[in-house]
C-alpha cells in the first residue's frame, strides 16, 4: 500500500502572468485528517479546484492512490474518489433532502422516470452511513446550515469517497454543531477515508487534524505533524508576523453609563436583562446560538424592539424603534452576516463607506465630492483597508478587509456605543488580530464597545466584562481578568 493516498508535487498556477501558485506541495496519507491552512487568498482554494478538476495546473505532478493524474475533470476526480464539500455545499435548496441525495445516482442510471421508491432507499442508505438523523421529505432550503452541510457529506460518501476536501466547513456553524462534525469526521477517519480539513481557525486545527500544510502568498510556508505546532508558531507560518497578546485592560472608563437596559424583554427571545455600559468599556455577551444574543444585539440597534422593560441612553429612558432611533442616539452596529447585512457587495469600497454618512456629504441635491473622497481616503488609511483603488467593488477584497469597511462606515458616524456581533467570523489571523487591536484602541480613546460572540478566547482577550446568556435570561457576570473558559462555559451549557 502507498504511503501517500494523494500527492499534489511542485504545483505552479498562473492567472494572467500572477502566480497564484508557485511550487506548492501537499501530500496526504490514507485515513488521515489533514488541514491546509493559510490567509485569505494565500492560494488555498485554487489548489482545491486544481485538484476537482475546475482548474488545470501550469505544471507539477498530482498522484492518487500511485498513480500519476494526467488532466483531471470534475467527473473524473469524482470517479477516482475525490470529493469536494464547498462552503455553499451545492445543494438544491429547493428540493428534497431525499432528491439531493438521490438525484444524481438516477441522472448517472439515465433514467427517463423518477423511481421514488428507489430515491428513498438511495436517501436512506446514504443518511445511515453516518448515522445522520432527518426527514428526508424536508426541504433542504429550511435545514439548518450543519443539517445542510451533514446531507452534503452523505453525498459524498454516496460515490466510494477516498478523500473528502472540506472548504472552510465550520464558518457558519456553532460550537455544539462543530463538536457533531469533528464527531462524524472522526467515523470517516474511521472508514480510512481520507480529510483535507481546510481552515484557519488554530483551535481547530489542534483540535481535528494530525498533519498540517500551511501556505503563504502562494508558497509552501511548512508541512508537518500538529503536535510539533503551537499558537504562536502556527500564527507565524500563517500571516509572516509576530503578534503580542494584548489583553485589554481599561484605562479611561466614564463615571456614568452611556447605555443602560433594565428588565428588557422580548417573547420568545429573551427575558429581564439588565446590564450598563460605560464610556471607555468593551463589554462581551455569549451565550449559545439560541441563547437570545443575536436578537438582544437586535434590539439594541432598533432592528426588533424590545416588547418591555427600559433603555436608557446618557440616562433618558429612550425608545429604539428602528436603526434610524438607534443612529441618532450614535450607536453603531456591525452585523454578523457582513455579506447580506453589513455591505452592498457589488458597490464600491468608497460608496460602502460613506453611505451612513452621506446626509453629512451632501450640499442640497449634490454630492460633495471633495469632502467624500477625503473621507474615503482617511478611513482607508485609518483602518489599513488593502486595496489599490477605493473606487473597486467591495466583493474584490477579503474577508478582513470587508470587515474593516463595514467598521469605516459606522466610525464614520462617531458612535458613542459600536455594537458588533461576531466581529471577526470568517477572517483570517492576521486581520483578527488587527480588528481586535482597532476595538482596543476605540475603546482607549473613550468608545463603550460591545462584542457578542462564541468566540471564548475573543470575548476573553478584548472584554472588561463579560455576560453569558442561556433561554433568554442572562446566567452569569464576570470580570474578565478573573473568568476562564471553563466558568463561562458552564454558565452557557
């Protein structure tokens, strides 16, 4: 038997004279759980379409099971036992979780006649394998996103999968649906099915993976057994920096609040929360996905008020009824979907950022362009935005730097009170770090913050205090010099 299942040697890629790969090596052994990790655009996801079959290679050698690939097709790699899990899953939302599992075994058989007592079984069969439990009559579009994901693994396993590539696969997914898919990644392991687990969240990799394979700009940066990394090795070989860990210690705190919530409630979402915030403080809410967070975080900013209890701003009992409330009182708000709530994806960076200010910008009907294009240009120094022109669609750039344009737009309002729900899912290290540092330093400069996130370690690092919420009630307070993970966890579970 190979030592190797799959070989991917001295890969070079080329879009329009830019390398995108420059001799990138990454080799995986049977029944391994390997991660590929790097930054945004550092070339991951182009060596996964090379190996699928979307892309071909300028050169390099890929083999599979010993043997060398010459071209490699979408089919053909499926036929080999190569399959790809991509963020979106590829799924037919619209059908049932019963036809996406089926669908394609009827299309491969060319039948002119659905069988459907044949599609069941298929279905069945399929969700067993891993023991996934789910109504296979359920339209896919109203699973969950892990739902979703685990029908696209029993996909997979439905063409004699040898290896399965999974793209970014717990972006969207809590710790709890985390734990369930490292629990069947593990079956699989188990099977000797082989897992490209491509990520770049350290704990995760610690947690999954055996053997890692870092890139960097295109480059093989370091390939090797996990136990040999730690936290500070592995964020090196990822972003080619050395971050200090800065825990935030407040240095300016107002004497009064800013913001003060007494008994706040709304049905079926949360209940009699009572917390304040001063001037100079980063305050850290988590709680479970159904915990209430995102629907408090919600109400703060007007979006779905509150049906009781007080909201008191500079000590005036007020009433957020809508985001315009929420903004004349200066607060901001970063959503957790930046891509469908935080930005217009298909308009460009400057436009993105001006937007919530643009009353200010406007001299009777026109637009004055002087003030804007200042205005854009200090917030893309101001926030390090990389691009080489602002006047480039938002959907150009990563990750990171669509999160600092969505911070620009509500900084540029100068709030008293920014709000931020998962300010950093979904970017790479290096940005975390540097969204972080921003957070701080708002905060220093007499900003009242406050993140909600999962994000332990998050909460952790950048919060003075630190709320748990659990059904809707909050279940515990903590300074966040004194807490541990293990102590909130306990007030979240």
């Amino acid at each position: 038997m190979a030592e190797y299942l799959f070989r991917a040697v001295d890969i070079r890629k080329y879009f329009a004279g830019v390398k995108a790969l420059d001799g990138v090596t990454l080799e995986i052994k049977p029944g391994e759980i390997h991660c590929l990790a790097g930054e945004n655009g550092c070339g991951k996801s182009t060596l996964i379409k090379i190996i699928s079959g979307v892309y071909q290679r300028d050169s390099g050698t890929i083999e599979f099971e010993g043997k060398e690939l010459q071209k490699i097709t979408p089919l053909s790699a499926i036929e080999n036992g190569i399959q790809v899990i991509y963020q979106d899953f590829s799924i037919f939302p619209n059908l049932s979780v019963m036809e996406n599992l089926a669908i394609n075994s009827q299309l491969v058989a060319k039948k002119k006649l659905v069988n459907w007592k044949d599609m069941r079984k298929i279905a069945e069969e399929a969700v067993e394998r891993i023991g996934f439990q789910v109504d296979l009559d359920a339209r896919l579009g109203d699973l969950s996103v892990a739902e979703k994901q685990m029908v696209a693994i029993c996909r997979a396993l439905m063409f004699n999968a040898k290896l399965i590539i999974m793209d970014e696969p717990t972006t969207a997914l809590t710790k709890k649906e985390v734990k369930a898919l490292f629990k069947v990644i593990l079956q699989l392991k188990a099977q000797n099915i082989s897992i490209l687990f491509v990520s770049h969240k350290l704990d995760e990799v610690f947690e999954i993976s055996e053997r890692f394979t870092v890139f960097r700009s295109g480059k093989l940066i370091a390939s090797g057994n996990t136990s040999d990394l730690d936290d500070k090795k592995f964020t090196y070989y990822m972003t080619g920096r050395e971050f200090e860990q800065k825990i935030f210690e407040p240095k300016n705190i107002g004497e009064k609040p800013i913001l003060e919530v007494r008994k706040l409630s709304l049905e079926g979402h949360y209940s009699d929360i009572d917390f304040s915030i001063k001037a100079g403080e980063i305050l850290g809410i988590t709680g479970l996905l159904d915990s209430g967070r995102t629907e408090l975080a919600l109400s703060l900013f007007g979006v779905k008020p509150a049906d009781s209890g007080k909201i008191l701003i500079h000590g005036e009992e007020t009433e957020l009824k809508s985001p315009q409330d929420a903004i004349a009182k200066r607060i901001g708000f970063v959503p957790e979907d930046r891509l469908s709530e935080g930005l217009f994806l298909s308009q460009s960076i400057g436009d993105n950022i001006i937007i919530s200010e643009i009353d200010n910008l406007t001299k009777g009907k026109l637009v004055d362009r002087k003030r804007t294009e200042e205005e854009i240009d200090r917030w893309v120094k101001e926030l390090s935005i990389a691009t080489p022109d602002a006047n480039n669609a938002a959907s150009t750039l990563s990750g990171g730097n669509q999160q600092r344009i969505v911070l620009a737009k509500w900084l540029a309002c100068e709030p008293e009170l920014l709000i931020l729900n998962g300010p950093t899912v979904g970017v790479d290290i290096g940005s975390k770090h540097d969204i972080h540092a921003i957070l701080q330093s708002l905060a220093e400069k007499g900003m009242a913050v406050i993140i909600i996130s999962d994000d332990l370690p998050e909460i952790l690092e950048n919060c003075s205090r630190i709320m748990t919420l659990k059904d809707g009630k909050l279940s515990g307070e903590f300074s966040a010099a004194e807490a541990t993970e293990k102590q909130i966890l306990d007030k979240m579970m």
